[in-house]
C-alpha cells in the first residue's frame, strides 16, 4: 500500500490538506498527516485542524510520497522550516513523488526541488519562471504541481493515479460525484 506525507503548517489552506488526505484515504492509501511544530494546527481561514503527527517524530524514508498544501502563510512556515527542506531534498535526490499545490511550488523552488521543470501553482504566489505554465495541474518527472483550492479534488485524483492506478482513480471519483 502506498503511503503519504502530508506536513501540516499554521496558515495552510484547509480544503487542499483535507481534501488531499480525504481523497487518498478513500483510496486506500496510507496518509500521514504530520505538524512541523505543533499537532494542532490553525489554517488560514481559522479552522483549526490535528495532525496525525509531528514530522520531527517520523521517518520520512518510509513514505512513498510527500504532498504540501498551499496557503500563502502556511508556505512560508513550510519554507522555513530545515527539516521539511531535507525531508524534500532527499525525496528528490531519492526520486521519490512530491506533491504541491497553490502556493507550495515555492518551498519547492525555493529549496531547487524544481529545476528546468514545468510546474503550476496559484497565480501570483511564484516569481516570474519561464517554466510556469498556469495549468491546472502539472506533472514533470515524479513532481505533480497544482494550482490552488479549487483544483484539489484534480490534484488529489492524480496523485491516486500515479500511486495506485487509473482503475483506483476511476473508482474513488465515481464515487465522489463531482461535476463531468
């Protein structure tokens, strides 16, 4: 079974960390939800949110895949935070999947995970990259970018499929009725 990190961060957008790890969960795949300084998190809209975890208490190596929510002051805690730099560096190093959506492809930029690579994120949020596309998805090599709230159930179905396969993607979003 393929198993997810999800670092939660004060600030994060709530519907890309929930919907992240409902839609994974719905596919029966393991997902760690892990706080970088605290189990309980506020996210940007207030909601407050408990971490499966704290990331100091895990082993990163045994994740299959590492996905960050957005948020613009859920970002930046991710940025500044050493230990989900490393956890990202060797993910890459590792070739490993790594997820981003909304404004997370700027820890991914900021710590060099994405050089030369196409990628998406929430318009505005990145600095000027020839390689910013603003689709809403972009997948180059094992990184799957995404560009904001309202691409959630997309982003998380791609990585269902990336993870588990098409016939496990097509199975958890019939059941989702989302719009055609």
């Amino acid at each position: 079974m393929p198993k997810v990190l999800v670092p939660f961060a004060d600030g994060m957008e709530e519907m890309e960390a929930v919907i992240v790890v409902d839609v994974l969960r719905r596919a029966g795949i393991e997902v760690v939800s892990a706080g970088i300084s605290t189990n309980t998190v506020t996210a940007s809209r207030g909601v407050k949110l408990v971490s499966d975890s704290l990331l100091s208490e895990l082993d990163p190596s045994s994740f299959d895949m590492i996905v960050l929510p957005g948020g613009n002051q859920g970002t930046k805690n991710l940025n500044a935070s050493p230990l989900v730099s490393e956890i990202l560096k060797n993910f890459k190093k590792e070739d490993r999947w790594i997820g981003a959506i909304c404004a997370a492809p700027n820890v991914l930029l900021t710590h060099k995970i994405l050089q030369n690579q196409k990628f998406t994120a929430f318009p505005g949020s990145v600095p000027p990259d020839e390689k910013y596309t603003g689709n809403r998805l972009e997948l180059s090599d094992k990184i799957l970018t995404s560009i904001g709230p309202g691409s959630a159930f997309e982003f998380s179905l791609k990585i269902v499929e990336l993870l588990s396969g098409i016939e496990k993607r097509k199975e958890v979003e019939k059941n989702l009725h989302l719009p055609s």
